[in-house]
C-alpha cells in the first residue's frame, strides 16, 4: 500500500517548458494545414460553381426549346437605377424551370472585392442614395444582382433578331471563334484565384461546356 502512494506523488503534471513545446508544435501543424484546407476549400467552392454553370446552360436549353429558339432578353444589372431596360433578369425569367429557388445563380465564393463595384448609379428618389449619384453596397454580386454570374452582354443586345442561333453565328463570325470558346455566362470577378491564373474565372461556352478561358 506505501509502495503504491509513493508511485502516486511522484506523478508531476507537464512543466511549463514542455507546455510551451506542445503549443508550439501544434501551431506549427495549424500553420501547415491552414493553406492546404484553404486550398481544399477553394477547389471545393471552384467544382460547385462550375457545376451550377452547368446547371445554368441546362435551363438556358429549356428555355429555348420551350421558345422555339428565341433569346431571352433581360436586364443584365437589375441594380441600376434607372433600369437599363424594362425586362427581368435572368434568374426571374427562368424561376418556372427552377419552382423560384435561386440557389443555382449564388457561386458560394462569390465576393465583390472593388469598392467602387459596390455602387451603382442611383436617382434621389431611391432609399439606397448616398448622394453624387452612388447607392449603398453589397457584399456579393448574388445579393447585388441576384446571380452571381454575368450574361453576355453582346449576345443579350444582338440586334440582328431575337433567334439564339443567329446570334450565335453572328458572334462566331464577327469575333472569329468556335462555340467552345464564345462565352454565355461566367462568374462577375474571379472569384476561385488570381486574376489571370488558370481556374480563377468560371465560364460557360455556347457549345454548353464549362471551363476556362484559353
């Protein structure tokens, strides 16, 4: 019984010193896995995105079968004031194909990293004004504009008719490229990496491939 009280009180806790080595290796491993989740997580945020661009030419399809090929013409930038013009924007016009869930056009790394993106021309009238003609800010383009994704303008305007296929021809051959490298919709900024790095800005091309811009 002596023999096992004694072995009890020599029992010591850790001492400051190995304390101290034990916060510092485990600091040293949050260090090393912090850049590697991150990385992790980027990759993940890069694959959804890309998959709801694809999801996005799925519901543009449908909508043009349903309209016999016809573009849908929409307001690009509902958040300017006054409107460019007096149409929906495109997560409106294709809510029948979606029962109005919206989740397909938020990008989950989107971000506006430009303050001066935050604004946007604006009427005294609006409750948004701040004044010399800027409303107040958003912090994600889906908040801002309700889609995370910019259409391409110069296929919206097309003024030679309203047939998708038309304008797809007329944009090939007015910019000498092929439908894989015409792009339809891609993310407003880049938001998966470095502007100009491979994978930074997701697209959607008119031959309904998702990727990069070569």
């Amino acid at each position: 019984m002596r023999s096992a009280e004694n072995h009890v009180l020599k029992r010591r806790g850790f001492t400051l010193i190995e304390l101290l080595v034990v916060v510092g290796i485990i600091a040293i491993l949050i260090s090393i896995l912090l850049p590697t989740l991150s990385g992790v997580r980027r990759a993940s945020y890069r694959v959804t995105c890309r998959a709801q661009l694809h999801d996005i030419g799925s519901l543009f399809q449908l909508y043009l079968n349903d309209s016999k090929g016809r573009l849908p013409r929409v307001n690009p930038l509902p958040s300017f004031v006054p409107a460019i013009n007096p149409f929906a924007y495109l997560p409106e016009v294709f809510d029948p194909y979606t029962k109005k869930s919206r989740k397909v056009w938020h990008c989950p790394a989107d971000v506006i990293t430009s303050d001066l993106n935050r604004t946007q021309n604006a009427q005294p009238t609006d409750p948004r004004y701040l004044g010399n003609g800027l409303v107040s800010g958003a912090l994600t383009y889906f908040e801002r504009e309700g889609s995370s994704y910019e259409y391409n303008t110069w296929i919206n305007a097309y003024d030679g008719g309203d047939m998708w296929n038309e304008a797809i021809a007329e944009a090939m051959k007015r910019f000498k490229i092929d439908q894989a490298h015409l792009r339809v919709f891609n993310d407003f900024e880049p938001f998966h990496a470095k502007k100009g790095t491979p994978g930074s800005t997701n697209f959607l091309f008119a031959d309904w491939h998702t990727g990069d811009m070569e």
